[in-house]
C-alpha cells in the first residue's frame, strides 16, 4: 500500500508538545517506511523543513538532518501536470492551491490514501481516500 504523508504528520512525529499525535504519528510513518509504502512530496519536505525552524525552533542544521530523514519515502517532484491540475482542483473551491498541490500529488503517485490532519476525513478523491491518523485523539 502506498499512502501520501501530509507535512502536519511528519511534523508531529518529532513535536513534543503533542505526545499522543506524537506517538500516532511515529507509528505510522515507522510503519509506511519500513512497508516503503510512504510518499511525500517536494512541497512537504520543503513545508517540513519551514515549520520546523519557524514555528518549534529547532536550528536549520537539525531541520535540514530531519529533512534528510524522509527521503526514504517515494519523493513526488511537483511537475507542472501536477501544478495545473492543482490549479483546476483549487478553481473548484474544494481546497486551498497548497491543499490541491497536496491531494494532486498523491493522485500523481497512485496513492490510495492521503494522511492528513487539515483536509476533510474521509473524503475520496478518484479512488483516493483522504484520512486523518489523529481522529479521536
């Protein structure tokens, strides 16, 4: 199984301040990555980064190391097919441009599902079915 990783759940993964998303979280990735079922993108990894040094401090070396860590997932490049389809899915008012940029690059890599704690649970998106792992937490 391949599922897309949302920058919220690698950025819990190392966020102390929220142990039980953090334990989710852990899990989850651990596991995608040990299945080499996780995807994430060039936006996550570069959003993964930014929230790390901007919103909990942590030095640009140590976030850049972090960073580094999630290139064992599948990296989906944003090409411009998958730009433009954001930019149709972002007309329809459904999402925001970096939410259609999220959703169309998981389409792109035939994803099945979408880990995500900002988009709508449950929703399916041509076959792919968008979760959030911190539901009932």
């Amino acid at each position: 199984m391949t599922a897309f990783l949302d920058t919220n759940v690698l950025v819990y993964r190392v966020d102390f301040k929220a142990p039980e998303k953090q334990q989710r979280a852990f899990e989850l990735v651990n596991a995608l990555y040990q299945t080499q079922g996780a995807v994430i993108s060039t936006q996550v990894l570069q959003e993964f980064y930014n929230t790390l040094t901007r919103k909990l401090g942590v030095s640009p070396s140590d976030a850049a190391v972090a960073a580094k860590h999630h290139t064992k997932a599948r990296l989906v490049s944003l090409s411009w097919p998958v730009i433009q389809a954001a930019m149709q899915r972002h007309a329809s008012g459904q999402f925001s441009f970096w939410e259609a940029l999220i959703v169309e690059a998981a389409l792109s890599a035939g994803c099945k599902t979408l880990y995500s704690e900002d988009m709508q649970h449950g929703l399916v998106l041509d076959g792919m079915t968008i979760e959030n792992p911190f539901l009932g937490l």
